[in-house]
C-alpha cells in the first residue's frame, strides 16, 4: 500500500516536471524547503504523507540492497524531516 502510494507520488512530481518544466526549472535547488515554497505556490494544495515511523522502519528492514549505514541515513534523513515537518505527516 504504502509503495503505491510513494510511486503515485514520483509519478506526479515527474508528471509535472513534464507538464511544467519551464515555470520548475527556474526553481529547482537542493534546499528541501525552497522545493516546498516552490510547490506550495504551484499548487495550491497541502503535501501530505500517509505514513508514520514505524512504516519507515519496516520498510527499511525490508530492504536488502542497502547496507546497515545506508538504511541509518536515510531513516535519520526521513525522520529530521519529519520531525521538522510535523503537520505533513500522519
């Protein structure tokens, strides 16, 4: 359910790179929350993830390509951010 969710989300910030490269491209950075004032003014819509710890951490023990460094960053990455970003998260 969960990576359903997540590919419909790649699938839609793609689609809209395509759809909007012109207006984006002006906007791209490597600052999380410029992307996200970026967003938030293209669409007028709230970004909002459906997922909790523990689904990060399931997933993360699911994955057998990553080595035990890897999944640590991203799991620190992930939950800074939602920490960070409490009212996007469920």
């Amino acid at each position: 359910m969960i990576e359903s969710t997540i590919f419909k989300y790649v699938f839609f910030c793609f689609y809209t790179i395509f759809q909007h490269s012109e207006r984006i491209a002006e906007t791209i950075t490597r600052s999380f929350q410029e992307q996200l004032d970026a967003v938030e003014n293209m669409f007028p819509q709230q970004l909002y993830f459906n997922f909790a710890h523990k689904t990060v951490e399931q997933i993360l023990d699911r994955e057998p390509y990553c080595s035990a460094g890897e999944k640590e960053r991203v799991r620190d990455i992930i939950f800074m951010q939602m920490r960070k970003y409490p009212y996007m998260f469920s």
